[in-house]
C-alpha cells in the first residue's frame, strides 16, 4: 500500500507536467502572403504576417505588427503604408472618421520622407494611398476612392505578377461598387481577378476573403461557396476568418452553416478582446437561429448582449449590431406590444442606428392599430432621413426612407386605407430589390417584400401574395417567415374576385 503511494507521488507531478507540456496554445494560423519589401531581410518575416492580418481586417494586431517593423528599420516606408491601411476600413466604416484620417496621414506624411529608399513597386502603394486622406477637407470621399481605385489599376496593369498588388486592386474593386448597380459589374471584375489567384495560392487569406465579399449578393452567391467553404481553414487564428463565411451560408439559406461559422468566430473574438467582431457574429448567430426556428438560442445570445457593458455606440459595427439583434428577436416573432417600447440607443449612436429603433415602434404601433403613433415614427424617421441626405449619407438615407415607407404603408393598412397600404409598401419593396445590403448587416429586418406578402394576406389576396413570397425567397432563400407566408398562401383559396 505504501508502496502504490510513492508511485503515485512520483507519477501524478509527472503527469501534471506533461499536460502542462501538452496544453499550449495552437500555434497561430493566418494564412501565407508574401509582399517582398526593400526593408531589412530580418523584417521580412513579421511584415508579411502583419499584412495577412490586414488581410483578414484583424486592424488592431496588423498595426501592432507594422508599428514592430517600422521600430526595427526605421528606413522601412513600406511599413508605415501598412499602418496607414489598418486606418482603411474600406467595406464598412466609411468614410474614415477625422481621428482614422488624422490617424493614417501621419503614417503617409513619414511614408513619404522614406519614398527614395523604397522600391518602385514600394511606391506605387504608398501613393496610391494618399490619395485617400489627401485633402479630406475638401475633397468628397467618393472622389478620393475612386481616384485611389484607379492608381490601384494602374499598379495592378504595371505589375501583373505582383499578387498584393492584384488582390488590393480587386478590394478597391468592391469597396466602390454601386449598390445600386443591378449588374454587379465592380463585384464581378473583382472575382474575375481572385478567382485565378485563388487556384494558384489557396493559402493566401486575402483572396478568399474578398472573393466572399465579391459573392455577398443573390445572384453571386453560391459562386462564392468554395471561398466560403476554404476561409476560416487559411486563417483560424484570426476572429474575422472564422465568420466571414457566413455572408455566404447567409445568402444561401445555410442556416446550420452559419451558425456553425459564428459561434466559432465568438468565441475566438471574445478570447481576442474584439469586441466589434464579438457583436458581429452575433448579429448573425441571431438572424441564423430565428430563421431555423431556433428562438430559444436566440434569445440566450441577446441576454449575453445584455451583460456586456461600455459598448462603443459610434462605432457603427458595434452600434449597428446591439441595436439590431433585440429588435430582430421582438419583430421577427411579431411581438408588437415589445415592438413598440424599443428604446432608442444610447448616444452616440449613428442616426441609421437610431433609424431601426424608431422604425421598430411604428412597426409595433402600425401593427397594434395606433396610425396615429406609427405617424409620429414615420416622420421622425424623416426627419433621419434628411439628416442622412445632407450629410452625404446617400445609402442611409434611401435604407431609411424605406423604413419610412414600411411603416406608412401599416399604419394605412390600420387606418382601413388597404389599397395604398399595398402601393406604399410596394414601392418600398421595389426600391429594397434594387439596393444590395451593406457587409456589416445579414439584411434588413423583415425584408420589404416579404412584409408586402403578408399584408396581401392579411388583404386575403392570396394569389399576389404568393407572388410577393416567391420573389422574396429568390432574394433570401430558407427566411422563415416567407416560408411560413409562402405555405399560408398555397393553402388560402383566392376570394370571389379573383383576388
């Protein structure tokens, strides 16, 4: 018996040892770029990982990353291009906020001191750059983009074997694509230019990562599948990788796939301290488990929401998604009572997050039968809408003024106006089909059209309903209540009119 306990007081520090030994981090994984510099050959090495960061929109740690290289080779211009670029978030935060443009000029401004010890190829990135926040005072930002699209052209047509060069050049490609443009034709010159990159460097994170933003539409989507399917494999190790995905699982009516994508992307941003990248997820972790029926997880996730404090509101990633995922739960299951004591987010919220608050209580109050308060909401939502327009924010302003249009339409179905009921929310549903979301949102609440399906329901005009579902289950397969609306209408015989 003594015996068997010095074994086991020898064996058990051993064995505590070894799952020490074993229990270590994974070694990091963030995909293979290589972006040759005329910097020192030792900084090589920790450059090119800085730019695989950038190139999974990992800012904070890719600038950590540059900021190293630039203190080892203070001649490295090349490295303050690279922290300017964490200041250059092209797909959602636009245009850069005064401190990121404040922020990235510096960079460019010692970038530029540094132009005769860089390489031609060196160069032509950095210039293109300052063309984004040179002269941000009076030049309009769409100007500055397209201006810095084009020098990406050009250094992309100058060297067609430098792939940063071509990769960067298909982001610039995206990050100005019309939304309004029906056929696509930035988004698919982009995929044009990754796909071949994609079969050549399938570890490179960048390529499948834009090719996913490329595909983030209905008539593209399941183009982007393959990158959707690869992403996550290049860069584990990076929270953004791990969700991107789901854009695509989204447009597809992927819903376990989605929700698959985004709970690892949690967790690895939770335990990353991203918070943006946390409530991204769970924007889309909700919309996913509501559209499967799932109303329980969803709520689980918005009770988590509830516990995180000090949120950024200004930051419209944070502020959109905290805003969002409650009013998501509330109106997706058509709890319009809840609907109309949504309280507006705290400032400083950006107005198109205030918007969804607002349209949120005219829903509620249209829905319950108060025209009268849902008019107030309809005209405070204009008054966003102005506020949008002459700041510039053309895409807001028409996303909100959609909102306007939804919640006049039920407030005239409420006051027993039912034919313009159906001509407003008609119009608002032909303007939505027109309008691509942006990537920080999985889409609109309860998409328009879908909405002028059920209130042709409610109407007892079946048969237009059932149009009014197909068309907005071709826009966003597998939602659960066009479905359920689609299903409802099969089952309705159409009245004595023919209706």
């Amino acid at each position: 018996m003594m015996r068997s306990a010095l074994i086991l007081a020898f064996v058990l520090p051993a064995l505590s040892v070894a799952q020490e030994l074993h229990n270590h981090p994974a070694p990091e994984k963030l995909g293979t770029v290589s972006f040759p510099t005329s910097c020192k050959p030792e900084v090589q090495e920790e450059f090119n990982r800085a730019v695989a960061l950038l190139h999974s929109f990992a800012y904070k740690d890719a600038g950590k990353g540059f900021d190293s290289v630039a203190q080892q080779d203070p001649d490295c211009a090349i490295a303050h291009w690279g922290n300017a670029m964490t200041h250059f978030h092209q797909l959602w935060d636009l245009p850069p906020s005064p401190a990121d443009t404040a922020a990235a000029q510096h960079e460019i401004d010692h970038a530029v001191t540094l132009l005769n010890r860089a390489s031609a190829r060196e160069r032509g990135f950095i210039r293109a750059l300052t063309l984004v926040f040179k002269d941000s005072s009076t030049i309009p930002y769409s100007t500055r983009a397209l201006n810095y699209q084009a020098a990406m052209h050009d250094l992309a047509v100058a060297t067609p074997r430098d792939v940063e060069a071509q990769v960067f050049y298909a982001l610039a490609l995206i990050s100005n694509a019309s939304p309004t443009d029906g056929q696509l034709r930035k988004q698919k010159q982009a995929a044009d230019l990754l796909e071949p990159l994609f079969q050549e460097l399938p570890d490179h994170p960048g390529i499948p990562h834009y090719l996913i933003h490329a595909c983030d539409n209905q008539q593209l989507a399941a183009r982007g599948l393959p990158a959707a399917r690869a992403y996550a494999g290049i860069a584990p190790s990076a929270p953004h990788a791990l969700h991107m995905p789901s854009h695509i699982f989204t447009r597809l009516g992927l819903w376990n796939d989605s929700i698959a994508s985004n709970l690892a992307a949690r967790s690895s941003a939770q335990h990353q301290g991203d918070t943006g990248e946390e409530l991204h997820a769970m924007d889309y972790l909700v919309y996913a488990y509501l559209q499967r029926g799932d109303d329980n997880s969803a709520a689980k996730v918005i009770q988590q929401l509830n516990t995180m404090e000090a949120l950024h509101m200004a930051d419209f990633k944070i502020g959109y998604a905290a805003t969002a995922m409650p009013i998501r739960y509330i109106v997706e299951r058509q709890k319009w009572n809840e609907a109309e004591k949504v309280a507006d987010p705290p400032p400083p919220a950006q107005p198109h997050v205030v918007a969804i608050a607002v349209w949120a209580r005219g829903m509620g109050s249209a829905r319950n039968g108060d025209a009268q308060a849902a008019d107030r909401e309809a005209q405070a939502l204009q008054r966003i809408e102005d506020r949008l327009r002459a700041s510039g924010n053309g895409y807001w302003a028409t996303q909100v003024d959609i909102m306007r249009r939804e919640v006049m339409a039920w407030s005239a179905q409420a006051a027993n106006q039912s034919t313009q009921a159906v001509a407003i929310l008609r119009s608002a549903a032909d303007d939505e089909d027109r309008i691509e979301k942006l990537p920080v949102t999985p889409g609109p609440i309860i998409p328009a059209r879908e909405q002028l399906g059920e209130l042709l329901l409610m109407q007892a005009n079946s048969e237009e309903a059932a149009k009014a579902f197909e068309t907005a289950l071709a826009n966003a397969p597998g939602r659960r209540g066009a479905l359920k609306g689609a299903r409802q209408a099969a089952l309705t015989p159409p009245t004595q009119d023919g209706r």
